[in-house]
C-alpha cells in the first residue's frame, strides 16, 4: 500500500468529505477521489458509503481508519528517530580494539567525542589482536576499529591519529643498573611481565627478544596486576608511556634505544558511515591534525 494513499484516506475521513480534504491536501478533487478509488480497488473494498451529502465510513473504512493512524504515527516516529541520528542528538558508534590500546588512546578519543557529542553512545568491543579487530569489520560487528596501522590493512579506510611510544617501566631498584636510555638489546637480562597469551603483546616481546622469552618471568593477562607487580620490584614491563605515566607510580621510565613506537589510527570498511561514526573519525582526525 502507498504511503501516500494511507494518508489522503485519513485526510478525507478528517475533513468528512473530498472537498475539503483537497485542499488541505493541495490537490484537485478528481485526484483525490480517484486517490481513493484505487485503494479501495487494492483492497477489494468499499471504504466509504457514499449514498449521503457526506462520506461516511463502512466497517472495512472503520478497520482500516485505525490502522492507517498507526501506520503514520510510526512512520513520523521513523522519522524523527532517522532526524535524530543526522543530527547526532541520539545513536550509537561500535568502535573494536584490543588491550595494547585500550587506554591510549582509546580513553582520549571517547572523552573528547563525548565532549562533542554527549547523546551519543560509544560501544567498544575488545578482540584479540590485530586480527580480530579486522575480522569484526569485515563481519559488521563494529563500524570502526583502533589498530596498529603497520599491520596489513590495505582492504580497509585507515585515518592515521597518532604514534605510540612504548618504553620500560621498571622498579627503581632494577633501574639502577640500567643505562638511560636502555638499549633494546640489554632487554634480555632485565625480568620482564608481560601477556605473551595476547598476540600484539607477544608479537612486540618477540620482535624485542627473538624467540628465546626466558626472562618473561610472570605471562600475565591482566593489566593491573601487572602494572601491581611492577610497582612491587617484581620485574619491568614495556608499555605505552601514556600508560606508564598515568597508570603506574613509584617507578622508573625508561625509552628505549632505538625508540620503540608505532603508528595509531581508525580503520573502516568503504562505503558510506552512519552520521555517528563519521562523527567520531572527524573529531578523531582534528585532534591528530591539532597535534
């Protein structure tokens, strides 16, 4: 059924007749009543008993009187949900990530975007690695991914949003015998805590040691003890320095030589964006641009 004739039936019933119902409408009379006539074909139906100076409805007419208001009223709540999003007064963007970013800079990009945009909801979703970040895009779980832009991409929109340095955090006991900066390879006699069951984390503490992990001294997959460990003289760990300075107290940071970073930004599968989505990579991309 044609919106349009739903909405010339309650417009006749409304105003009682065709007459006026016209030019409320702005439209002829012979237009609307044939409006009326192919509706009623359609339906297999007589809506209006028209043996009288005014239309009056029959039992089908009635039936479909209520109906054809509750179709309307949806649709206008349709729209104004529809108008909503565009205008960013509601909505909700997915963004997936994994544990190396999900305090920097995930915390500073939500923060500013809710500043932005305060009815909007953010939604992030946690993957394992690289990987998982690109297979839940690819599968629509989420719109946008935070990832580590010197892993393959290249089937994916990418907004380049920062680099992340990633340093030693080590108790000032062990600091004490380490040069500043410490040299990557000086890494192997140093304990070290970290997760090797999360691959970004074993991929770095692979590239950094090679395959002998022997002073991996404690595999751990949570963030915070690892972070109580090292504040404890348990060992060190190499993280991202906004972390390490936010997250820990009580000990030494340490870069590393060479530097140790890597670039950061959003990913997204072509096509077109929600309004919320594109939202969160304009005000992601005038931040990186800002510096």
């Amino acid at each position: 059924m044609d919106l349009h004739l739903v909405t010339y039936f309650v417009a006749v019933v409304d105003h009682g007749g065709i007459t006026r119902a016209a030019q409320s409408l702005y439209i002829s009379q012979p237009s609307l009543s044939q409006a009326i006539r192919t509706l009623e074909r359609r339906l297999g139906v007589t809506l209006f008993d028209r043996t009288g100076r005014r239309l009056e409805l029959t039992e089908a007419g009635r039936t479909l009187d209520v109906a054809a208001r509750r179709i309307l009223t949806d649709v206008e709540r349709a729209k104004a949900k529809v108008a909503a999003v565009r205008e960013l007064e509601s909505g909700r963007v997915d963004v997936v990530t994994y544990s190396a970013f999900s305090i920097d800079p995930i915390v500073g990009l939500v923060r500013r975007f809710r500043r932005q945009y305060p009815r909007i909801t953010v939604r992030i979703i946690d993957s394992d690695g690289p990987t998982g970040v690109l297979g839940a895009l690819r599968r629509g779980e989420a719109e946008l991914g935070v990832i580590d832009l010197s892993v393959d991409h290249s089937a994916l929109l990418s907004v380049p949003i920062g680099e992340q340095e990633l340093v030693l955090a080590v108790p000032d006991q062990l600091a004490a015998a380490l040069p500043d900066p410490v040299p990557r390879s000086a890494l192997r006699q140093v304990p070290l805590i970290q997760d090797l069951g999360d691959k970004s984390d074993a991929a770095l503490i692979f590239e950094l040691l090679g395959e002998n992990t022997d002073n991996v001294v404690v595999d751990c997959s949570h963030p915070s003890a690892t972070w109580d460990l090292v504040q404890r003289g348990a060992g060190a760990t190499v993280l991202p320095r906004v972390v390490a300075e936010q997250e820990l107290r009580g000990v030494t940071i340490r870069s590393l030589s060479p530097r140790l970073s890597r670039p950061v930004g959003l990913v997204q599968r072509s096509g077109p964006s929600s309004p919320a989505a594109a939202a969160f990579v304009a005000s992601a991309h005038d931040t990186s641009t800002r510096g």
